[in-house]
C-alpha cells in the first residue's frame, strides 16, 4: 500500500485581508506556510507522494519553493494546476496520481493547517485503510443554532445537540478506488461539496471520525498567523525547517 497527498493551494486567502500575498504563501518561522505543510508530511517516510495544487500563475514560483525548502525531497513533491474551488484543484491533484492503485491511500489535507502532527496523520491513514474513508474532527464548544436569514437578520429555528456535531478537519484520507468514485459521482451531477468527505457522504460512503486537536487549525483570518507562530515557536511545535 502507498500513502499519497494532495494539498490545494489554488485560493486566493481573500480573508486575510493581506496585500502582498494569499495565505498558504505567507511565513511562518521563515518558510512559506505552504512549504510547512508539506514538510509535516514528507517527515514520514511512509508518505510517497505530496501534491500540490496551485493556480496557474503560481507554478514557477511554488516549484522555485520546493527546489528551495526541500532540496531532498524534492522528488517526493509533484506540482499540478489547481483549478477554480478546492473541489477541482482536488480533482486534478487525484487525476493526476494515475500511479495510486485503488487500494492505496490518498490524503486531503488543507495547504494553510501547517500544524498538523504526524501522530494524527497515522491515525487517518490507520482510519482510511481500515474504514474506507476516515476524517479528522474536533468536538463542537459551542452551542449549534439552525438559523433562517431573515432582512432583519437571522431567525434561530433549532438546537442541534452538540452531540451531534463534530467540526471537520483535514487531513481527511480514503482509499483510492472510493475517493474516485465520489469525485466521478459529484462531477457527472454538477454537485458541489465543501469537502472530500461531503462527496464520500454523498456517494453513500461511510465515513469515520478520528478525533482531532484544536492546535490543527486553519489559517484564515487576521489573528490566525501570530498564533501560529506561538505554536510553531514552542517546544513541542512538531515541524522544524528542512535542511
């Protein structure tokens, strides 16, 4: 069995209200948060493949990256062009794994979640090979409220039990064969989904839940980056840069 990756990378990070770069090219401890999320992945060595799907403008510069931060891993790293929503740099980074048998396994994960740990990228893999399909997800805190929009605002209509919930995460990892399958399904349907296990739940694939870690967060908004330079900063931050 090989473990493949697929990183989008293709979105513009409008959210973080930054002019000089989208978010997955910002720094964190000197090196693209990009090139940091790779690196959490190419740490383990049972990982043969990242994909990395980026906008087409953004080819020459990302491969300069990868030449640049990883110039040992270089061979391990593939460079695609993504398209115009994740579900389409996603759909091209897995069109482009022809190598992926349909048992091996393939991993989503977000380009800016660069804290990711390997403890909890072994334990999705463990998940997929075992289940199928398997996420990464954290509790819901907070009380959930089913709203309807209203001119005057939102108009709560239910509670859903917290229970219930769980808040996504990435990396979210399948056998080859289904996540092919979901794509296939969603692409000859025109549905769009917000995730890889949206498209798994749709086409009737059972997906499992592995418990996640707060600390895996996504960086979007202003406020995101400086918190993760406190974690990547720490002692216990699990990605160090390459040599």
């Amino acid at each position: 069995m090989q473990i493949f990756v697929i990183l989008p990378a293709a979105g513009l990070g409008t959210r973080m209200a930054h002019k000089s770069a989208a978010k997955q090219f910002l720094s964190l401890g000197g090196v693209p948060i990009v090139i940091r999320s790779v690196q959490a992945f190419l740490a383990l060595p049972e990982i043969a493949n990242v994909t990395l799907a980026v906008r087409s403008a953004e080819l020459p510069r990302v491969r300069e990256m990868v030449a640049e931060y990883l110039p040992s891993m270089g061979s391990r790293v593939n460079v695609v062009e993504g398209g115009e929503t994740r579900q389409d740099s996603v759909g091209r980074g897995l069109a482009s794994l022809q190598s992926a048998a349909d048992d091996d396994i393939v991993l989503v994960h977000d380009a800016v979640r660069p804290l990711i740990e390997a403890n909890y990228i072994r334990q999705v893999i463990a998940a997929a090979e075992r289940h199928g399909a398997a996420i990464l997800g954290t509790p819901a805190l907070d009380t959930i409220k089913v709203v309807e929009r209203t001119a005057d605002g939102a108009l709560i209509t239910s509670t859903i039990p917290r229970e219930r919930v769980v808040l996504a995460q990435t990396p979210q990892g399948f056998k080859a064969k289904l996540l092919r399958r979901a794509f296939a399904e969603a692409d000859a349907d025109g549905f769009a989904g917000t995730d890889e296990a949206s498209l798994a739940e749709r086409a009737g694939i059972p997906v499992v839940v592995v418990p996640g870690s707060t600390r895996n967060f996504k960086i979007t908004q202003p406020g995101d980056l400086e918190l993760a330079e406190f974690y990547f900063s720490s002692s216990n931050s699990p990605n160090t840069p390459s040599s």
